[in-house]
C-alpha cells in the first residue's frame, strides 16, 4: 500500500486488503475499512517501512498516560454484572 500509494496503514488493515485482493471480483468495487492507526502497530512498521507513521494530533503522550484496566474471572455473569456498575 505504502509504494503504490504512500498511504501507511496498520498491520491488521493490511491482512484485510490482501485477502480482499485475493478474492476479489472483477467489476467489483474492494472496499476495506481501516481497523486500527498505523501508530499503534508503529515497532511493525518501522521494520516493514524504515520510518515510523504518524502520531495523530491529541495523542502524542498516550503512551505516557496512566493505564487502567480491571481483571474479571471468565465468567460471563461476572462481565456482566461489571458492565452494569459502570453507570
């Protein structure tokens, strides 16, 4: 994608584009919407383009941010029940 068209896309978008090319129809239009910011896969493309893509505007210090996350047990009641506190 990047030499044809110098767009830089993410790691997951470009596995959808290459199985839609694969399977594609001729006289059909491939339409692949983007997954993820190429930024969020950046260590992948800089080893597969030599450059790092662009950090989109706003988050240049995720990374720097503090990170939250809460653990469940694999128990569906248990996501739920989560779920329905976060009101």
């Amino acid at each position: 994608m990047y030499r044809e068209s110098g767009q830089i896309i993410d790691t997951h978008t470009a596995d959808g584009v290459k199985v839609g090319l694969e399977h594609r129809e001729e006289g059909v239009p491939l339409v692949c919407l983007e997954t993820a910011l190429p930024v969020k896969f950046a260590e992948a493309i800089r080893e597969a383009l030599g450059r790092d893509p662009e950090v989109p505007a706003g988050l240049e210090n995720l990374e720097r941010l503090p990170q939250r996350f809460t653990v469940l047990d694999p128990d569906i009641d248990a996501v739920k029940s989560f779920i329905e506190r976060m009101d």
